[in-house]
C-alpha cells in the first residue's frame, strides 16, 4: 500500500521529480524561438552590404540590444535543455553522466556569457 496520492501517481514526475517541468521549459523556450529567430534573420539580412559600423549602430538601439540579448539567452537555455536529454538518455554510465551534465551547463554558460559581453562591447563602444 502506498501513501502516494493519485494526482502525485497521475502528475508522473519520475524518480527526477522533473520530468513534466523540464518538458515544458523545453516547449517554452522553442516557442519563444520562433518570433526571435524569425527577427534574427531578418537583421542578418539587414547586414548584406553594411559596414561594421553600421551595423553597431543597429544594435546600439535599445530594442535591438534587448531582442539580441533575449535570443542568446533562450537558444543558450533550449541548447542546454536539448543536450540533457540527449545525455540522459544515452549515457549511461553515472559518472560519466555528471561529468556531461556539468560540462554541458558549463558550455551553454560560457557561449552565453561570452556573446552577452560581445553584445554590451558592442553596445557601448
């Protein structure tokens, strides 16, 4: 006989307690994706033919700073989601899962870290 209530057996959280919030922090950030890759693309098109300095102009206007900074962020976050599956499911040795747990957050945080003080460079040069 279990103490579990149904709604925690139906809630499935697995033995993570997890599961459901790591599936929907992986929808939320492709969907946010999609309007912000769409706008990405759309300034790198911009970019055909500009000059270096033209092209820090645009991103020296606050929305286009703010809009870059949110991309790098949410693609950095939906990478490092992405990655953990793909780690958890095929790793399957414990050790071996820490260790590319650890060095997958630590990537997804230095490329954002990196590409968020590129951007304030290039925002306030």
């Amino acid at each position: 006989m279990s103490l579990e209530t149904p709604l925690h057996r139906v809630q499935g959280l697995g033995s993570a307690h997890s599961g459901v919030k790591h599936f929907w922090r992986e929808r939320v950030t492709a969907a946010a994706l999609i309007p912000l890759s769409l706008w990405f693309v759309f300034s790198v098109l911009l970019f055909v033919g500009k000059t270096e300095s033209e092209i820090a102009a645009y991103f020296q206007h606050p929305w286009n700073a703010l809009l870059m900074a949110t991309f790098v962020i949410v693609t950095c976050v939906h990478m490092m989601l992405g990655l953990q599956v793909v780690i958890d499911d095929y790793v399957h040795h414990p050790g071996q899962r820490i260790v590319l747990l650890l060095l997958n957050r630590a990537f997804a945080w230095l490329v954002g870290g990196l590409s968020l003080v590129a951007l304030l460079r290039l925002v306030g040069g």
